[in-house]
C-alpha cells in the first residue's frame, strides 16, 4: 500500500498552504493593495470591511480606502472559493441533497438517509448528506483527483481524500468534521425549513446573512485552528478543479468506482455501510454537476498554478458567480432541457426542476451501489446512470446561453461585464491579461 507521500516531489501541483492565503491579505497580491492589521482583524470579526457602498463610512473615510476595502472582500470571498463562497451549493444544500434520498439497506428495506447515519472507521457519526458536504470541499487528497495519471491513480486518490476524513490517519479528521458540523447547524436547519413546502424563505436571503460570519470562522481556522497537518486542506479552496466540469466527472466516476469495489467487497451489512458512506463523498462531485457555475468555467485555464498566482482564481470565481446567477440552459442525455441555476439557489422556485434532476441522479447513484453489494459485479463507469440525468457539458455552452466570461481557451470576454459580449481577448496576451483581468473584477462594483 503506498501512501500519499508518493506524491509529495510531484512538481505539478504548486503549493497552497494557509500562509500564501494569509500573505495576499497582508502583503497585497495587487498592485496597491494591501490589509492593515486593522483590516485583518475586523475581517476576522465579522468576515468583511465596511465600505462607503455599504452606506457606512469607514474610519479615515477617503474613497481609495473604500476602494481598496471593496477589493479586500472581493479578495476574500474568492480566497473562500471552494469552502464558502457565496454563491455555490452550499455546505446545507449538499446535506439536503444527500439526506433526502432513500438508501436500501441490508434489510432490502428503503430509508431517508437522514434517518440511517453511519460510523465511520475513526468514530465520527456522520449522515449521508453530513459526509456530501465535508467531501471534497473541507476533505480531500490535497491534490486533484483529475490528476491522477489513469483511472487508478484517480480511484486511490479519491480512497486517499475519503480516509482523510474516515480514518485515524488524520489524527485530527472527527475533531475538524464535528467542529464543522457544529458550525454549520444553524445554516442546515434554517435550509431544511426553507425546503418544507410553502415555505416562502429563500436559501440566497438565508445564506447572505450567515456568509459574514462564515468567513470570520473561516479566517480564525486559517490563523489559527489548523496546524501543518492540515495545510492541505485549506489548499482545496484554491484547488479545486475536481468540482468543474469535466473534472467533477472524473472525481465522481474515481469515487463512485471505488463505493461499487467496497460494495461488491463482501455480502457483509457493514460492506453496503461503508460502500455507502463512500459514496456519500463521491456524490458531492457529482452534486456540483447541477451548479451552472460549474458547468463551463474553464477551470484549468484558469488554474492558479505558480504563474499569475491568485488572479487565475478571481477570474474563475467571477465567472463562476455570473453563471450560477444568471442560469443556463441545460440539456441531458436523456434529452430533457431546462434551466440549470446554482450556488445557494438549489430551493430557489426558479431552480426546481435542476434540484428534481439532481436528486434522480443521486437516487441512481445510491442504488447502483445496492445492487453491486447484492450481485457482487462492478459496472464500467462508462455505464453510470447517473450521468443520464446530469446537464451535459456541451449544452452549456449552447449559443442560446450568454456568452461566457471566459471562452474554451480561457480568453475574456473584450468587454468583460457586459454579458452580451460576443468577442474575446486574442491568445497571445494572455499572460499579462489576467492580473488586469483580475483588478477590474475585483474593482468592479457589485
Ligand atoms: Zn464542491
């Protein structure tokens, strides 16, 4: 058995820690840009700086401060990316999705996930939907699993980031899960509520009032919580390719392979258990495969690596934010079409059918991992049902669609707010445009 140690020379991956977060805030990635001790601790405190836009002047009151207050929370909301940003499934979303679905027990009987949690190796309790949301976002390999060289390579890392959250291995994994969980109770209650029919609470009203102090806890877990162990999880917000596009696919096939093994392992209860539990992670991927954010953004162009270092990743998350606001139209391979929206939006009345796509999807996922427990087979992931109901990729970037922010090639719209911009930036000035890129949506108001 190797471990992911194996990994540690391999020079694709830059490195993410923590300290390089903290260093944009303090030293200042842009031009003129730079956090006062001050500034850090009032973001600390109520996860954002009052600016002139938000009618509240701040202390010494000229507009460059406001300015550079506004680009400190653009920064700041994009350093979140992948863990709490605004406008993506967020973590209750994830755990509405996976605790509303029926799991076949040994029994053969049907249940609400909600209702059967599971204990995972290392004592953590956890539900289906609890394991949906910690995957990925707050656990993983700390590298992608779309990185992985070939369908093993991907399956191993996938096992790697899931015992990241299931084992002793991670000395401190059922702390930092439970401490999340904590964290987050308030947010999926008030989810669950807004899911009841005729409630009229959206989660986007929801979630705007509990981000601020989303990302002050987040911002006191960096500085504080985590030791150097756990660098590589705080690296996921800023790697996190597995949860776009094609790349979610591979994570999720790598995950849902790996669930299918473990089920077709043994005809124990504990095995469909613990297949199931794996799923649950696996299934956040597939859960992203919904957001229209994460449909088209050309993530890998946009990939922060040790060029251009942070402003790849404002470009990805403005896009990301544009789409998941505005919707898509969406196709899936069973020929259905509707409007895909996402991020905090999964309740919204406009989103209903995507949730009702996304939930056939998962329901086909769980039940494939039965029936590898019951037969003992392996399907290919090329047969996975899950797929038939997901949007596909091609269909949003449908002409019908706004053009996207950034093209195929990972080139900018010429007039990069307008969202009827058909035109892009040529190839051959790309390295000096995402910085420029980086400082007009980061200045932009809104
Ligand atoms: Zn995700």
């Amino acid at each position: 058995m190797t471990g992911p140690a194996d990994h540690d020379n391999d020079p694709s991956v830059p490195p993410h820690s923590q300290e390089d977060i903290l260093d944009a805030l303090l030293h200042g990635s842009f031009p003129s840009i730079r956090a006062s001790k001050a500034d850090l601790n009032q973001i600390r405190a109520t996860g954002t700086l009052p600016t002139q836009d938000d009618g509240v002047a701040p202390a010494n009151g000229n507009q460059n401060t406001s300015t550079t207050k506004r680009v400190l929370n653009k920064i700041v909301e994009t350093l979140s990316f992948g863990t709490i940003s605004k406008r993506r499934f967020e973590f209750a979303e994830h755990v509405l999705l996976g605790n509303t679905i029926l799991l076949q027990w040994h029994d053969r009987k049907k249940y609400l996930a909600k209702e059967q949690p599971f204990k995972l190796e290392n004592g953590l309790l956890v539900t289906y939907g609890q394991i949906c949301a910690l995957g990925g976002d707050f656990f993983a390999y700390k590298e992608p699993i779309c990185f992985g060289k070939d369908a093993e390579d991907q399956i191993q890392r996938f096992t790697w980031g899931f015992e990241s959250l299931s084992t002793k291995k991670n000395p401190k994994a059922k702390e930092l899960a439970e401490t999340f969980i904590k964290q987050k109770k308030d947010e999926v209650k008030a989810v669950e509520a807004a899911a009841q029919p005729g409630s009229k609470v959206t989660t986007d009203a929801y979630y705007d009032s509990f981000y601020a102090k989303y990302v002050a806890e987040m911002l006191s877990a960096l500085t504080g919580f985590f030791g150097t162990q756990e660098k590589a999880y705080l690296g996921l917000s800023l790697l996190n390719l597995d949860h776009f596009g094609a790349d979610a696919r591979t994570a999720y096939n790598a995950g849902h392979t790996a669930a299918l093994r473990k089920a077709a392992s043994s005809k124990a209860p504990k095995a469909l258990e613990d297949a199931y539990a794996m799923n649950a992670f696996a299934d956040h991927y597939l859960q992203d495969s919904f957001a229209a954010g994460h449909l088209r953004v050309p993530r890998r162009k946009l990939y922060s690596g040790s060029l251009g270092r942070f402003s790849k990743d404002i470009c990805a998350h403005a896009m990301h934010r544009e789409d998941n606001k505005a919707g898509l139209h969406v196709k899936n391979p069973l020929g259905e079409k509707w409007v895909a929206f996402g991020d905090s939006q999964l309740l919204g009345p406009d989103n209903s059918t995507n949730l009702a796509k996304c939930q056939a999807a998962l329901a086909v996922s769980a039940a494939e991992v039965f029936k590898a427990w019951d037969t003992a087979k392996v399907p290919a992931a090329s047969s996975f049902g899950a797929w038939q109901h997901a949007p596909t990729l091609e269909s949003a970037l449908d002409p019908a669609n706004h053009p996207p922010m950034f093209n195929k090639e990972g080139c900018p719209r010429t007039e990069l707010l307008d969202k009827t911009c058909k035109t892009y930036e040529s190839m051959n000035s790309l390295l000096w445009t995402y910085p420029t890129t980086a400082v007009k949506l980061l200045t932009a108001k809104g």
